[in-house]
C-alpha cells in the first residue's frame, strides 16, 4: 500500500471517529429537554417576584429543565390566555400562582386537557380537586399570629386599620378574615378601617393618606403584606406619626427586614419565598418522572421582629 493511500485511510478513520462524535453530541443536544411552566399573577408584587426568581434560581441545579415563566398582570383572562400558550410550548408541569383563588377551574381544566400537572403555589384553589396540587402557607395562621402579635405591643387595647391585598386572591381573603376573627377575643381593640391597596406599596400610601387627611385616628396599620406596609409607612412619615402607630407586614422579604433594621416596621411573618419555590419545582419536576408527591405542602410562617430579623437577612 502507497504511503498517499495509508495516508487517505487514516484520514477517513480520523473523519468517521470525528462523525460518531459528534453525531452523538447532536443526539445529545436534541433531547427534548424538560419544559416547566410558570404562571404569576403579577410580577410587580415584589413577593410573587422573589418567588418566581427563586423557582429560576433553583431550576439551575437541573440542567435538563428549562423554565417558561409568564406575567398575568393580575388579569385572569391573560392567565387564561398564558397557560393556553404554556402548553402549546411544549410545558409538562404548570406552577401556578392564580389571579382569582375562585376561577381557577378553567386553568385546572386546560391543564387536565393536556394531560399536564398543574401545581398552584401561594393562592390556594377553591376546588383542590385530586388532580391539582398545591404548595403555600396556611394564610389563616398569618392572620391569627399576625393580630395575636399586634395585641401584644398594644396591651390588648386600640384602634387597628387594616389594609388588604387583592380581594380576588385566597391569602388576602383567609388573612384578613382571621385577624377580624383573632380581634374580637380582644373588647377593647377596634377595627377602626379596613380597605384593599392591591398587595401595592403606592395605593397603600395614598389609602392611608386620605385616612390621615380625614381624621381617622389609629393605633396600628396591620397589612396583609410587606409591600403595602411599607407603602403605609410612607404615609405616615409624611404626617410624622411613624413613632405614634404600630405597622406590621407579612412575607418578610427583603424590604421588610430592611424596613425593621431601620425602626419603621415593627414586625412581619416569614412566608418563605424561597422554600415554597423549591418545593413547588420539585413537585413539578418529580410529576413529570412519575414519582408520588404529597398533594398538599404547608410551609409554616414565622415572627420577625428587632430582635430577630438578622438571622432573615
């Protein structure tokens, strides 16, 4: 055999060992890759983002998953219209945050349609039927430690205002129902005002200002969420009567710790962003491997206060 065909043969093993290569590295890149999900109702609630950029975090410990996240914008025909998109992508398991805890029987429908999980997180549905799973904290317990908390620092007496988030979501519902519930065990505590500010720090501040405006005298500004606490905070510096009310939050983000460290808010309840994230990932993700998962994952509140919130940070 000549040294030029020795040569071409070489070549040709060379270029075969190059082809297999990289044909299995082609194979490799076009297995189809775990599609998730995601639906939030509103990404400007400051919360709902943590949650979301938490699941994204998250997520990347698994290479193999890709993450579809999509805003509602706190319109639930968008939600209904975003999951539609969802599953026309491709997704194999839904996380869904609902706009109204009410009207997700559409979205549970889609979902049972497609034959995809659906887990909703945070708002749980009114019809939790076998076929859903949900991921969240017991938002009646916010309300009872949240009211049982404020009566403490007010010694069982004074005039609460309360400012709610969406009235169409099942947190802003059960917290505030259980806080009224808490406060009637307390005869000399009033509920002097009780009004929604949309989970939103600005609607907050102009809800409590016009409350200042008209005379409304209060003790404390009990809020569903950190958010809108914040938001009364505002108000209330602007009037300079932070030191004179007691303002309390839930969901212990960030802003809210910082707003403690600051002396402005004087408590908040954890609701844990990051492990209702990784338990609602991790639900979704052993769905779509066919594992058993509990149908229902409470992720209990905690208390943060002046003396507490570092370890939070």
């Amino acid at each position: 055999m000549s040294k030029h065909n020795k040569f071409f043969k070489v070549i040709l093993v060379l270029f075969f060992i190059f082809s297999i290569s990289c044909g299995k590295k082609e194979i490799q890149a076009s297995k189809k890759k775990i599609k998730i999900g995601v639906s939030i109702s509103s990404y400007e609630d400051t919360y709902l983002d943590y949650f979301k950029k938490e699941i994204i975090n998250y997520s990347k410990k698994f290479p193999e998953v890709e993450i579809i996240s999509l805003n509602a914008r706190a319109d639930v025909g968008k939600q209904f219209n975003d999951i539609n998109q969802l599953i026309e992508m491709g997704v194999q398991s839904l996380i869904v945050v609902p706009v109204n805890f009410e009207s997700t029987y559409p979205l549970s429908a889609l979902a049972k349609e497609a034959e995809i999980n659906m887990i909703y997180s945070i708002s749980k549905p009114s019809d939790l039927t076998d076929e859903v799973y949900f991921v969240g904290s017991n938002n009646e317990e916010a309300g009872v430690l949240q009211m049982e908390y404020l009566a403490k620092l007010l010694k069982n007496k004074g005039n609460v205002a309360v400012l709610m988030g969406l009235l169409t979501m099942e947190d802003s519902i059960k917290r505030t129902e259980a806080l009224l519930e808490v406060a009637k065990k307390y005869p000399e505590i009033n509920i002097v005002k009780k009004q929604t500010a949309n989970w939103s720090r600005t609607q907050a501040k102009l809800v409590v200002s016009k409350w200042l405006e008209e005379g409304v005298k209060f003790d404390a500004i009990a809020s569903n969420n950190d958010d809108m606490a914040i938001g009364a905070i505002d108000a209330l510096k602007e009037f300079n009567l932070l030191d004179k009310v007691i303002v309390c939050g839930v969901d212990g983000t960030p802003e809210g710790l910082r707003s403690i460290e600051n002396n402005e808010m004087d408590f908040t309840l954890l609701q844990n962003a990051k492990k209702q994230a990784i338990i609602s990932f991790d639900k979704a993700y052993k769905l779509i491997n066919r594992e058993s998962v509990k149908q229902v994952d409470y992720v209990k509140f905690e208390i943060i206060t002046k003396k507490n919130y570092k370890k939070f940070l």
